[in-house]
C-alpha cells in the first residue's frame, strides 16, 4: 500500500484536483482523482465525514480505481 504523502496532497490541492477514497457496499475500497470547479470548492467545506458525494455536483472524475490511494505513478499524470 502507497501512503500518499503531505506534498502530493498540497500539490493537488492548488490545482482543484483532490482524491476522495470510498468504500463499496461490499466492502473493498476505491479512489477518485476529482477535478473539482472553482465555485463548487466551498460545498466541500460544507459536507460531513459519511456523506454521500454525488461527484458530478461538485465536478469530473479524472481517473479511479481500486485500493485505499493510487500510486505514486498515477499522481504524477496530475501535478
């Protein structure tokens, strides 16, 4: 398992890219790299932990997949 460290994650934030991780109903976990618009960034302040993101309310997946954070690979395409 990649830990996805403190740079990674500043980087992606000044470029309205964030990762939401998940969980399935069956339990395995899964990640989303979100390109998130400008104007929906203060509806994320607003969520409570749990809740459910309908990703299209607050912008695009750019890419997913399974696991708890993509690797250091898949980070690079985006910073």
């Amino acid at each position: 398992m990649n830990l996805l460290n403190r740079s990674y994650r500043e980087q992606l934030k000044n470029n309205n890219i964030i990762i939401e991780q998940a969980t399935t109903l069956d339990g395995r976990k899964v990640w989303y790299i979100i390109e998130v618009c400008e104007h929906r960034k203060p509806l994320l302040c607003h969520y409570p932990k749990g809740k459910v993101i309908d990703i299209n309310d607050i912008g695009r997946i750019l890419k997913s997949g399974w696991g708890e954070f993509p690797d250091d690979e898949v980070l690079k395409d985006f910073l």
